[in-house]
C-alpha cells in the first residue's frame, strides 16, 4: 500500500484506512466518499502527518482522524459537513 493517497482514488468507504500505519500523506480533494461520510476513514492512522484538500460533498467527518497524534497539517472543514466529533 503506498504512503500517500491523492486524487482519483473513488469509493473510499468508512473505516477504510483505519489502523493503517503507513499512511502519512492524504489528499482528499478529488476522493469521492461512499454516501458522503468520511467517518473513522484513517482513525488510528498514527503516521498520518498531513491532510489536504477535503471535498465539499462531504457531510459526516465523525472521528475521520482519531487518534491521529502526529498530525501537524489540516484542511478546514467545508460548510458541508453537518457533524463532527
């Protein structure tokens, strides 16, 4: 699995990347997010440093980066989304 996640990745589900070690790159902007929910998408993600660019279809963010220590750099939240937690 590569380290990092961009554009034209489609179909990204709920909990998807989570507990992936891995990971310390995300692009959100062109994913597209199964029934708009990133929920849990890379919880536990712990090497998970940078995300960027989340999408404005997006509506549900609860928990998308718990647990994420190491992160330094995030988007803001678009004014689509109606939860986070």
């Amino acid at each position: 699995m590569p380290n990092y996640i961009s554009a034209n990745t489609v179909n990204i589900r709920t909990n998807m990347f989570s507990n992936n070690e891995s990971i310390t790159s995300v692009d959100c902007n062109h994913v597209a997010w199964t029934n708009n929910d990133m929920s849990n998408a890379f919880a536990r993600c712990k090497n998970l440093t940078t995300i960027t660019n989340i999408n404005d279809n997006v509506t549900n963010m609860d928990y998308a980066y718990a647990f994420c220590d190491n992160l330094v750099s995030v988007p803001n939240i678009p004014s689509s989304v109606t939860s986070v937690k």
